[in-house]
C-alpha cells in the first residue's frame, strides 16, 4: 500500500469516526465507537502497521497525519463524551426532581401508653417532693414479698394476694412493689424517701376491674419523729398534683398487715350513671389508694429500730389512676394494643 493510499484511509477513518462520534446517542454508544476506532484491531492500528513497509522519506508523513487523525478522533471522543454525561445527569435530576411546593407526606407517630404517662407524672410530683425512685425484680422470694411484711405463712392476708409461684420453686411473681421497701431499707440506713413503680403479678381472672398483671406504685418515707400527719400532707399534696386542687380527699379506717395504723384514702369526683334510663353526672367518693404508719415489726424485719425511727408507707394502682383520670371502664383496654384506643392519648 502506497503513501496515498495510506493517507486517504485516515481522512476516510477520521470523517466516519468523526460521523461515529456525532451518531453516538449515549455513554455506552461512544465507548463501542472509541473501541472501534482506537483499539489495537482497528484502522488507525492498520496504518501503523503498513507503515514499516515505507521508505524512511515516506514513513514520517504518514505518522504525522496518523498522530494528527487519532488526536482528533480522541477530542471528538472527550468532547461528545463531556456532553453526554451531562445530558444524561439532567435527565437523571429532571426525573428524580421533588416538587418541594407539595405538601409533605404525613406519617403516623407513635405515642407513650397512658400508664407509662401516669406513672412518669407520678414520679415526676413525688421527686418534687424530695423522694426517689427505686426499683427490684419482679420474681421474689417469700421473705421479701410476705414474711418482712409482717405476712407469715398462716397470715390470712396471704389469701387476698392470690400469688403466682414457679414451679417446683420457692420463688414467685411479686404481688405487690413493697418488697423494693424491704431491699432498700436492707442496704441502707435511715432516714429512706422512694417510691417504687412497677408490675405486679396476682391469679386474678381477666375481667372489667381486674388482670393478673398490672401497676403499683408505692411509697416510703423512714425519719425520725414522722407521723401520721407528715402522710397526710404528702398524700393530699399528691392527689391535689394529680387531679386537680379543688378535689376533696377523705381519709378512712382500715388494716393492712405491714402498716398500722392503716387507712384507705377517697376523693370525692364527679361520674356518670345511668340512673332511670338516662345518663346522669354524679358526685361519688372513691378509694384512690391505701396508707398507713409502718409497722413495728417490718422494722424488726430489715434491722432498723423502731424506738428511733417511725415512717409511712403507701401504696396505688398506676392503673386505677389512670382509668379515673381519663374516664376509662374497662382496664382490658389498657392491654390490648388496641391503636384506635391508644392514639386518643
């Protein structure tokens, strides 16, 4: 092949390179159209080798116009390939774009259980008031549950608490949050200020007013010279905190084995009863919890001595307090996980 054979195949590989390169409609066109035209099988390639057969007064021409084509193609190839790359990013925006104008997508939040709302403004007004919170395990053992608490084996309160036992074991589900008294007041001297929020397990069958696992929140307040009217202050200032300033309270006679003396507290609110077929609002009294000064001998128990210390204990259903602050009847509610039930709060 002679020189301008050689030559008119590299205008003729420049022009279709040049056209190849104009043709090519995306990035994936252009790299077939560089494979083609560059790679060590194509024209240019070719040229270089029919090269060796000129002379040495030839030989430099043909280079120079071969380095001139492969120069060119390769700036068309840049050029072509920097426009395509961007035509197909603002292709890619222009389909990904989000019309910011749109209002936007509402998505459903979750919300804290009335209980567990109860229960931190429980604690949040008892704080206040210079007291802590403590907590234990919810599996017990007789001593912490019963015995400490001036509830021996015979005691016929035991009957009241219908206790869950494991099996083949001496330890049980706690039946109430009084054990947490009984460990603290075990690991520390007076002078004590807790509460104790937690689960509670008892054989109760399910029903409008009952399950067997529900919340207790209990208290404790160990100093010296404490009375009972240190707790009915504390009490009062609570159930004012909680339900509102205006409502009476009303303190009644009763027994619990590890306090004495005992009492049950009321507060007087309004209800609704059907009364004749109608829906009526009714003023009522209605227990709200126990209290009481602690007994003698749960301080023998845990090895505080009662000639120096006196204190007072209480206790209420995080529950109850619940359904009577947000007119609930029915406790099942508060378990079931009903979403309709409980987004209302």
């Amino acid at each position: 092949m002679d020189v301008a054979q050689l030559l008119r195949q590299l205008d003729q590989t420049e022009a279709d390179a040049a056209q190849a390169v104009a043709d090519a409609k995306s990035v994936n066109d252009l790299e077939k159209v560089r494979s083609e035209y560059l790679s060590k099988r194509g024209p240019m390639q070719q040229v270089m080798k029919a090269m060796g057969k000129l002379g040495a007064d030839d030989r430099p021409r043909v280079g120079q116009r071969a380095n001139a084509v492969r120069d060119a193609v390769t700036a068309a190839l840049q050029q072509r390939m920097a426009a395509l790359k961007q035509s197909e990013r603002g292709a890619l925006l222009e389909k990904e774009a989000v019309d910011i104008t749109l209002p936007g997508a509402e998505r459903q939040t979750g919300s804290m259980h009335p209980v567990t709302q109860t229960i931190e403004e429980v604690t949040r007004i008892f704080t206040a008031m210079g007291f802590s919170v403590a907590t234990g395990p919810d599996i017990e053992d007789d001593f912490h549950n019963f015995e400490a608490l001036n509830i021996p084996a015979d005691h016929p309160a035991r009957d009241m608490h219908d206790t869950l036992y494991l099996k083949d074991s001496d330890r049980l589900l706690r039946t109430h949050t009084s054990p947490v008294q009984i460990r603290v007041m075990q690991s520390q001297p007076p002078p004590v200020a807790i509460i104790c929020p937690g689960k509670v397990y008892r054989h109760d069958a399910v029903d409008q007013t009952h399950s067997p696992m529900f919340h207790q929140i209990e208290g404790l307040l160990v100093d010296r010279n404490v009375t009972f009217g240190h707790l009915k202050g504390v009490l009062e200032e609570f159930i004012h905190a909680f339900f509102g300033p205006d409502v009476p309270v009303r303190f009644r006679p009763s027994f619990f084995p590890f306090t004495e003396p005992s009492a049950e507290v009321d507060m007087r609110l309004k209800t609704r009863r059907v009364i004749d077929g109608k829906v009526v609002e009714v003023e009522d009294w209605m227990e709200i919890l126990g209290c009481g000064m602690v007994d003698p001998k749960v301080f023998e128990a845990v090895g505080y001595d009662s000639e120096k210390w006196t204190g007072f204990a209480f206790g209420m259903g995080a529950d109850r307090l619940t359904m009577i602050r947000h007119g609930i009847n029915d406790i099942r509610h508060l378990f079931e996980n009903d979403v309709r039930f409980l987004e209302q709060f």
